[in-house]
C-alpha cells in the first residue's frame, strides 16, 4: 500500500499468541523498526490474534525527547507520592522533629525510583496483555504508539527499581525499623499492583493496593526513614489520603466503564456495574470529605475545619445537576461527570495543602518574630 505517493511502503504482519514472533513483536525488540498494533482479537486469551504496522524508524524521528519520556513520568500521578512526603517532611519541621538531610535526600529519591519503577512496570504489562488497546483513553501513548519499545521500557524499571533499593539500604542501616514498612510495600507491589501477566486495573484488588501503598505505608514508612518513629497523626494521615486516591482511581475506571465492560475486565467499578458505580463515586466522595473533616477537626484549627468543610459541600452542591443528568456512560454528560468530579478531588488536595502551607508560615513568622 503506497503511502500518499510518497513510494513508501506499510507492511502489516498478523501473529497469533502462541507464535514465536508474539512477544518480540509486542516487546518492540527490533532496531531497524517498530511493530505498532493497528488491531487486535480475543485480547488477553490464549486466542489473541494482533495485527502489527511494521514502521521504519525515520517515520519517528519527528517525535522529541519531551513527547516520549514526559507520559512515561506520569507527572499528572505524582501527586499521589509527592503529598504525602511533603505532608510528612512539613509536619517533622513543624513539630521540630530531629531530620538529618541526607537520609531525608536518599529517602526522597528511593521513594521517587520506586514509583516510577512501579509505573513503568504497569506500563509494560498493560501493553503486554493488551489493556492499552482496550483502554485507549488511558493508554501511555509513547509505548502503544510505538515511539518507545516495551522492551526499553521494562528494562528502565528494573534500573529505577534497583536504584531505589540501592539507595534504601543506608536508611536500613540506619533505621532497621524501615525493613517493616519495605516488607510491607513490597507485597502489596508484587500482590495488588504488579500480578505477573495481570494489570492492577484488572483485578478487584489492584486499586486497594495502590490506595494502601500511597497512602498509609508510605506515610508511615516515609516518617520512619527519615527519623526512625512515627506518629499516630501520621498513620491517620495516611489512611485518609489513601482514600482519597482510592477516589481518584475508582473516578478513573469510572469513566471507562463502558470499554472495561466490554473487555470483561474485572475491577471494583466493572463488577457494580454503571448505577452502583456511580453511586460509589458520590460514596467516596462523601467519604473523603468526611475522613478530611474529622482529620482536621482533631489536627487544625477550628476556624480552618468549619471555613474547609463550608467550601467543600458548597463545590459538592454545585456538582449535583451533572451527578443528577448523568444516566448512561455515553455522551457528553459523562465528560462533565469526570471534569466535577475530578475538580472536587483537587479542591480537596488544595485546602489540605493550604493548611500545611498556612501552618508554615505562621511557625516562619514565629520564629523570625521570636
């Protein structure tokens, strides 16, 4: 097929699963091209027929550096990891906790290794077993694209995955107690998040262990790395953010609910199918604010819990007419469904971080003051 007079020619290759050539056409292996699914058959079974575009590499040289390693990052889900270190780090200088910077430093890079190590592993198997041609919208473009191999991709897991215990051995050494929180991350890694040959995305308890890791053990086991003990205001941090991230997930697989249904995927949203789905968002939802109003009517002041809570049921009542209008998964008033919705949980975060950075301030001003 000649390719717009250009007198370049497509060549397409169709492998089934129990081929040799599967694998290494998926993983992308090759250095003189690039085998780019165009379509697929019985995704995930035994009788997974693909067919590939085999490109030449020319064809993606306009592509830049910036396209292809800033959706590998993951930069939109950095917040999930990043919150949580910087409530810790804010509340340790609050309450004048003793941090020694370099393992503060080695603490942050390993857990900043680990998560993109996470990652890219999640992005290998989703491309691997085809959910990244089921779930288009959520698709890490680089890889289904063809712009990065697999193949590159698995292997910078296992190099950040290394690195990230690399740098953790020193903070075991200095604080033993850290090897409870590693033990238990690492079997809600290889349990929840990365089941050999299985998404988390596709089994009921892949986004429960996603919501434990970022909330409750790497709140505690942050604390614990950084200064050998931790606080019970930490620990209930970290279960409240866990699920708020749970939210946040649960709203991800709510939007597409309709492909995961049609893929038979099985998670949380798929087995309620669309009413009860929808009704486990606004539960959540409901959830978090509740769980972050008691946090802060224990932990701030008065004042900040009563103005936070105001705030946050007026956003809620506002988001009511498209909770109200939406009755199926297609349509435009799903998109508006996820945009509220999406915008509530970042409303959520922000007030969390504006105490914090109120906090900040306000013990700046004291000790200058002082």
């Amino acid at each position: 097929m000649d390719k717009a007079g250009t007198g370049k020619t497509d060549k397409f290759v169709t492998v089934k699963k129990d081929s040799p050539e599967f694998q290494k056409y998926l993983e992308n292996r090759a250095t003189n091209f690039r085998a780019v699914p165009v379509e697929s058959q019985n995704i995930n079974t035994e009788l997974e027929i693909v067919t590939f575009e085999l490109k030449e590499m020319s064809e993606f040289a306009a592509i830049t550096w910036k396209q292809k390693i800033v959706p590998l990052l993951k930069l939109n889900k950095f917040l999930y990891f990043f919150f949580p270190v910087f409530y810790v780090v804010t509340t340790s200088w609050l309450h004048a906790y003793e941090v020694d910077a370099l393992t503060l430093l080695l603490s942050w890079l390993s857990v900043t290794f680990l998560f993109l190590a996470v990652n890219l592993r999640a992005d290998y198997i989703d491309h691997m077993i085809g959910l990244d041609r089921i779930l288009k919208k959520t698709a890490t473009k680089p890889v289904s694209l063809g712009w990065v191999s697999a193949y590159k991709v698995k292997q910078f897991s296992y190099v950040f995955f290394v690195a990230s215990v690399a740098l953790g051995i020193p903070i075991v050494i200095a604080f033993p107690i850290t090897l409870l929180a590693m033990a238990c991350a690492t079997v809600i890694i290889f349990w929840a998040v990365l089941r050999q040959r299985q998404s988390f995305r596709s089994h009921l308890f892949g986004d429960l262990g996603w919501s434990l890791l970022l909330g409750p053990i790497l709140s505690v086991g942050f604390e614990l790395s950084i200064r050998g003990a931790s606080t019970l205001q930490t620990l209930m941090f970290g279960f409240v953010w866990g699920v708020v991230v749970f939210y946040r997930i649960q709203l991800q697989n709510f939007e597409v609910i309709m492909e995961a249904s049609v893929a038979k995927i099985k998670n949380g949203i798929t087995w309620l199918g669309f009413d009860k789905g929808k009704e486990l968002i606004i539960g959540l939802w409901g959830a978090s604010v509740a769980l972050f109003a008691v946090f802060h009517l224990i932990y701030s002041h008065w004042l900040y819990w009563i103005s936070t809570v105001v705030l946050c049921a007026i956003f809620t009542y506002r988001s009511r007419t498209t909770y109200q209008n939406l009755k199926s998964p297609l349509g435009s008033e799903m998109g508006l469904f996820i945009k509220d919705f999406h915008q509530l949980y970042v409303l959520l975060t922000v007030l969390w971080a504006v105490s914090l950075s109120f906090l900040f301030v306000v013990q700046i001003f004291a000790k200058v003051l002082g």
